[in-house]
C-alpha cells in the first residue's frame, strides 16, 4: 500500500512539475507567437519510457504481493477486491502519464516521415534539374553545330570549292556509314591486300 502511494505520488509530481513548467514559460514568453514544438531528445525519451516501464513493473509487483498477502486473511475475496481496485487506480493514473507521452512519440514519428518524405522530394526535384540541364545544354551546342554547318554550307555554296568540300563531307560520311556497318557486324575486316610489287 506504501508502495503504491509512493507511486501515485511520483506520477503526481511529475504531472505538476511539467505543468508549472509549462506554465513558466508562457509566462517568460507572452508575446512570442507559437513556435514549432520542440521534441525532447531520444535520450530523454528513452529514460521517461523507462521510468514509465519501471512504474507499470513496480504496480504490477505490488499487486501480486498485495495478492500474497490477501491469502493469509480470513476474507480473502474482498481483501482481492481491494488490491484489484487499488491496481487499477494506479494503473489509471499510469494511463494519464502515458497518453501523452504516446502522442508526443507519434507526433515525432510523424515530423520524421514528412521530413525524409520532403528529402526524397527535393532530391528527386534536384536530379530532375540537374537532367533538365543537361539536356537544355546538349540541345544548344546541337542547335550551335547545325547552325555553323549551315553558315559553312552557305558560304561554300554555287562555288568549286564549295562542291569540292561538299564531296568530301560526303565521302567522309560514307566511309563512316560503312565502318559502322562493319563495326555491326562484329566481325573483323579481312586483312588488307598486299601492295603490288614488293
């Protein structure tokens, strides 16, 4: 029964610390608009599941001791009744401990999936840039090239040696065409033929 008291009475002053606290700083900031909330660290709040595991465990150990003790008295079901109903008192104010802290803890859990969800997006929106780019570049020095080869094609134009360079674009062009057809094939070309007279 002491044991349960002091229980009841550490919930309880844990209930009241937090909310002078809390009352603290509305106090010391009146003016300041509504911050994000601040989550306590993971240390602290693996020490407050701890310290909230420790009190269901010490409930639970004093509820079957209670149980032990009810068996050595002659009216054994109301001595049950009474260790029952104090476990669920105290179990009770356990629960309103708890609930809060549970929320807090979803409420974490939630901030951190929107933040990887807004990392994965941003990155996501950073490669689609980055490809976007590349792609606005590789696009211009095309639009560059074809519009140097025009000028050159102008100039050479109507003269012979604008046909002369012309033939010999398309001879290059040919003797490309025919390699990659070669090159298609995988096979390799046949040796070359000797040179007559030696």
């Amino acid at each position: 029964m002491k044991k349960l008291l002091g229980i009841l009475s550490l919930c309880a002053s844990a209930c009241v610390f937090s909310a002078e606290s809390l009352a603290q700083v509305e106090q010391a900031s009146p003016t300041i608009a509504v911050p994000l909330p601040t989550f306590p660290s993971e240390d602290e709040r693996t020490a407050e599941r701890q310290r909230l595991d420790q009190i269901n465990l010490q409930i639970e150990d004093q509820y079957k001791q209670d149980m032990k003790q009810c068996y050595q008295k002659f009216d054994v079901v109301s001595c049950k009744i009474k260790a029952r109903d104090r476990r669920i008192e105290a179990r009770t104010a356990l629960r309103r401990e708890e609930l809060p802290f549970k929320a807090m803890e979803r409420q974490i859990k939630t901030e951190e999936a929107r933040q990887r969800l807004a990392e994965r997006q941003s990155e996501a929106k950073l490669k689609k840039d980055e490809a976007d780019r590349a792609e606005s570049v590789a696009g211009a020095k095309d639009r560059a090239d074809a519009n140097a080869q025009k000028q050159i094609e102008h100039a050479l134009q109507g003269s012979k040696r604008g046909d002369y360079e012309q033939k010999q674009r398309e001879a290059a062009q040919h003797r490309e065409d025919v390699a990659k057809r070669l090159r298609e094939r995988n096979k390799e070309p046949a040796a070359p033929l000797p040179v007559p007279g030696r």
